[in-house]
C-alpha cells in the first residue's frame, strides 16, 4: 500500500532552486532521492545518474544547470528533463528514476511504492 512520507513544507522548493534530498531504500538498497520544484510543480527521482549510477548533484542539493531548465549530472554532463526525467542529451541509459510526489496543505510529500520504501532506522 502506497504510502505518502512528508518531505519538507512547500515554500523550501523554488522553481529551479535546490532540491530536498532524502534517503530512501530503492529495490533493497538504501540511496537517495531529490525533489525540486520546476514550472511551479514538484517532481521527484532517485539521485542516481542513469549513465552510471552515481549521484547526480555537483554541489550538495544542486542539480540544475546553469540555465535552470534542465537537470544535470555532474559527472558526465548527462541532461535530463525536469518534467519526466526522460534524457534529452548526453550518456545516458534510459531516464531517472521517478518517484510521485504531492502535496498538501502547504507540505511535500513523496510516495512509497512496492520497490520504494523510506530508509528506517
């Protein structure tokens, strides 16, 4: 059953500004998970590069590039949209790995799904 994890209140999130990492367990492993707000929406994804599976963001929380239109893995240069995490340049394998986000009442919130669970101490 879905469950929906409160992540931070909505204003942390500007458009094109910083994300809010969390930690999560993606298929039996413990990683990370980002959400940035871009276009007025939140949207969410595994911090994993679809190139090479090695987080994404060059400085801690910052994954857009300099334009503030597209998501950037610092490693290779690898360019993802925003909207879908689908990749429009660059080394790429694919997309990012989505993770549904809502919110409510002035708080974000990601959900779990049978293969995403938050990380329990």
């Amino acid at each position: 059953m879905e469950q929906l994890i409160p992540l931070c209140p909505s204003a942390d999130l500007l458009n094109s500004g910083e994300g809010v990492p969390f930690e999560v367990i993606y298929c039996g492993r413990s990683g990370r998970g980002f959400a940035i707000r871009y276009q007025g929406q939140v949207y969410a994804y595994l911090n994993q590069c679809s190139h090479v599976p090695m987080e994404m963001d060059y400085q801690p929380n910052h994954f857009f590039d300099s334009t503030g239109h597209w998501l950037m893995c610092s490693t290779h240069g690898a360019i993802y949209a925003p909207q879908t995490g689908h990749c429009r340049m660059g080394p790429c394998r694919g997309g990012l790995i989505k993770i549904g986000t809502s919110e409510l009442d002035g708080v974000v919130h990601w959900h779990t799904a049978p293969n995403l669970k938050p990380l329990e101490f």
